[in-house]
C-alpha cells in the first residue's frame, strides 16, 4: 500500500515544507511575497498530483492541505490566519481539477492522428 501511495506522500512532504519551512526563511516585511509563494506552491502541487495521480486519493487532497496547514497558524501566526486555510483548500482544489483536466487534453490531443 505504501507503493501505491508513494507520490502522494512526497507531495505531501513537499507541502509540508512549504508551510512550515518557508516562513523560517521569510523575514518580517516578506509577508504578501511569502504567502503568494506559499499560494503558487500549493496550486503547483496540487496540478503535479491532479496530473500524475489516478488514484481516489487526489479529491481528498485539498482538505488533507488544510489540515496540514491549520498547525502552522499557531507555530508561526496568530489565530486570524485560520481562513487561510480555506484558501490554500480552495487553491488546492482548483490545482487538482486543472492538473486532472490537462492530463485529459494532453491525452485527447496525444490520440489524434496527423493527417
């Protein structure tokens, strides 16, 4: 089972940086840049797993992203950060559709013949 699962979880682990490494290294006046970063990686992520990832697991990706960030509000934040974790399950989400969605084009458009 932990085959099956494999790039789920070091996308996961990926995640998981991004929430709690990048604010080590983003000083007090980097805030907008830092989320926005942390934003464009949670939408990268989410299209990688939307893109590569077949198995049922992936629809439950965006609230596996917020609970893994909903720590993170009270190890680097305050308690008015929690709705960004709507937000990052929102991102997530659409990453996942849009990743699922251009695997199905690249397929579709793969399967044409040249006349």
């Amino acid at each position: 089972m932990m085959k099956t699962y494999a790039a789920e979880l070091v996308l996961l682990l990926a995640q998981l940086l991004v929430f709690y490494a990048v604010p080590l290294i983003a000083g007090p006046t980097d805030v907008i840049g830092m989320v926005f970063l942390m934003l464009a990686a949670t939408l990268a992520l989410a299209m990688i797993l939307g893109w590569f990832s077949k198995a049922w697991i992936r629809f439950l990706w965006p609230f596996v992203v917020a609970a893994v960030f909903t720590p993170s509000v009270w190890i680097w934040y305050n308690s008015t950060a929690l709705i960004h974790a709507v937000w990052y399950m929102v991102v997530s989400a659409t990453g996942v559709l849009l990743g699922a969605c251009l695997r199905k084009v690249a397929a579709w458009i793969g399967k044409k013949t040249p006349r």
